[in-house]
C-alpha cells in the first residue's frame, strides 16, 4: 500500500496544494469524481491517458486512509 500512496504528491504550488497523481495536474479529487460518476477504471484511462491503473489504486487509498481517521467520543 505504501508504494501505491508514493503516486500521490502534494505541492504548494500546484493545484493549491491539493492531493496529484505523481506530480501531474491530475487531483485525486478528479480521479475520484470520475468514479463516482460511474466511469469504470477503463473509461478513466481512456479520459486520462497519462494515468496508469496503479494511479487509479493510488488514488482510492488515499481517500480510503483520509477518511479512516480515528472518532473520540468524549
């Protein structure tokens, strides 16, 4: 898992800071919303042919870990 979350980069500069596919100017977001959209992996690719289907994975971890966050319940 930790080398699919290695795909993902953060630059200040870039996409405000926002979560990227390997340095591009593809957010995970975008990823994201494309599946949520319905599009399957294969259609994504076909949109986005810089993307490889490990960025896919990449993409869906990291939402997968950002919101497994522990709940305190006072």
């Amino acid at each position: 898992m930790s080398d699919l979350l290695k795909r993902i980069t953060v630059n200040p500069k870039q996409c405000g800071g926002r979560p990227c596919i390997r340095g591009m100017r593809i957010r995970v977001s975008d990823v994201l919303d494309l599946f949520a959209a319905g599009l399957s992996a294969e259609q994504i690719l076909e949109e986005l042919p810089d993307l490889e289907r490990d960025d896919l994975r990449a993409a869906l971890a990291y939402a997968s870990r950002k919101v497994n966050h522990p709940v305190l319940v006072a």
